[in-house]
C-alpha cells in the first residue's frame, strides 16, 4: 500500500458528533449559542477562546475567526449578567487552518482585551472510519467546496426533474425527482439523484418540490466526494474508494489517504 502524503488531510461532509460540546456547557448560562448542523471529526480540530470583552457579540467572533478558514461551528458562553469572562468554542474542518487559528489568535488584541487561544483536547482517536451520508445544509456543503477547491474548479448541473406520480390542480402535496451532475477539476463526475417534496397551500408547491429534490441531489452527490489537502493549501477532489460507502466496511482515514495518494498527484 502506498504511503499517505506527510501532512496530507481528508476534508469531507460527516454527520455531527453527539454531545461533543454539551460537555462544556456546565452550570453557565448560555445567551448565544449558534452551530450549524455538522462538524468534523469528533473533536477534531477544536479551540477554546478566552479573554475577550464581556460583551463580545457571536457575529464578531465569527468574524475574527473566519479570517483563519471556513469555520464548522462556533459556540459562544456567556453569563447572563456579563459578571464572569465568557468564552467560545470553535472548530474548523482543517486542521492546517485549525493551526492557523492558533497561531494568529493567541495573544492577539480585541478591544483593549488579549485574547488566549489553546487546543481544546480531540476525543477518540484521529484514525476513524468515515461517517455515512451527508447532513450539510447545502449551501454549507458548497461553501467547503468553494472554500477548499474553489469557484472555477467545480460546478454542478440539473440534468433531469420529473415529478413522482400525477400533479393535477389542486394538489396539496407533491413530491419531484431530481438528477444532477457534479464535476470537479481533473475529470471527476458524479451523478446521483434526490427527490423533494411540496406541501401546503403554496401556489409553487411543484416549485418547491424541484428545489428541494436537486438539493438533496448536490447533497447526496458531495456524499461520493472527499477533498485531500496538503499543508501547502493544494486540494484535489476525488470519488470515495470503494468500501468507504456506509454499505460497505469503511476503510480508516489514513488508508484512504493511501488510496487516494496514487491519484492525487
């Protein structure tokens, strides 16, 4: 087996990992708090921020923080009556830009206040299987896409939309198929199929169905996707190896690397 790329990384869409940060909430109030639906690796890749101004805002936090990568989530803690320091939990789905976190935060000043940023433990271990499916809204999952392999190396295409049964009139419900393509620079395609389903008394409910049927679509096509990034910043997208899909065994981070490694150059 060839052997990974030193430093090399897989960035690809993982469900979110349960309770990975109730545990930090303990008996503080929590005014903001703010996460998307998804995060990396189980404690993978996780800051803990503390120093900033009583009254610092989730909006500035992300932000300053987003100036180091694309951010997955970010938590802020603060006391209801601003009377002890608050402090925030954020976690990006790179570790290089997870390091540049670190490295341009940690004593950097935010308001007359010096900021203190350290690691926050990773639980488990780092060599885990990939997780099935997708749970990325989309537009977060083309925001990685964007952010990591950028604009003019991807696109994708709504090959074909056909409604699942009749749509007469009147209908209160509707459900519509969806095929789409995604293509990647390096001759990677992949195609696969969503469908969506319109509800309610909307006069579109035909319209919703079709936009909800090609987001599922893209999503489900990013699902056969991972990206493998370099410390340099060089991403490649590739299609999952065999095995690595949720009905087969699926292989361990740095094996994938190993098999994608031959492809990547």
């Amino acid at each position: 087996m060839a052997r990974p790329p030193l430093g090399a990384e897989l960035i690809h869409f993982r469900p979110p990992p349960r309770g990975a940060l109730t545990a930090h909430r303990r008996s503080s109030a929590c005014t903001t708090v703010r996460r998307c639906s998804v995060s990396p690796s189980e404690g993978a890749n996780r800051v803990v921020v503390r120093g900033f101004p009583p009254k610092m805002t989730h909006e500035k936090l992300v932000r300053v923080f987003s100036e180091c990568g694309l951010i997955a989530t970010l938590v802020l803690y603060t006391p209801e009556d601003h009377t002890q320091m608050g402090y925030a939990l954020v976690q990006y789905f790179s570790q290089s830009e997870f390091l540049q976190c670190i490295h341009m935060n940690d004593g950097r000043n935010i308001d007359g206040r010096q900021l203190h940023v350290y690691p926050l433990p990773a639980d488990g271990k780092r060599d885990q299987a990939l997780p099935e499916g997708v749970t990325l809204p989309a537009s977060k999952a083309i925001d990685m896409m964007n952010h990591f392999v950028g604009y003019a190396r991807w696109s994708h295409e709504v090959l074909s939309v056909r409604p699942l049964g009749a749509v007469s009139p009147g209908q209160s419900e509707v459900q519509m198929s969806a095929r789409v393509r995604v293509t990647c620079a390096g001759d990677v395609t992949i195609e696969q199929e969503g469908i969506g389903q319109g509800e309610g008394d909307s006069r579109d409910i035909v319209g919703q169905a079709m936009k909800k049927a090609v987001t599922n679509a893209v999503k489900a096509a990013l699902s056969g996707l991972v990206i493998l990034r370099w410390p340099c910043g060089k991403a490649v997208v590739r299609l999952l190896p065999d095995g690595s899909s949720s009905q087969a065994p699926r292989d361990s981070h740095d094996d994938i690397i190993s098999q994608l490694c031959g492809h990547s150059t």
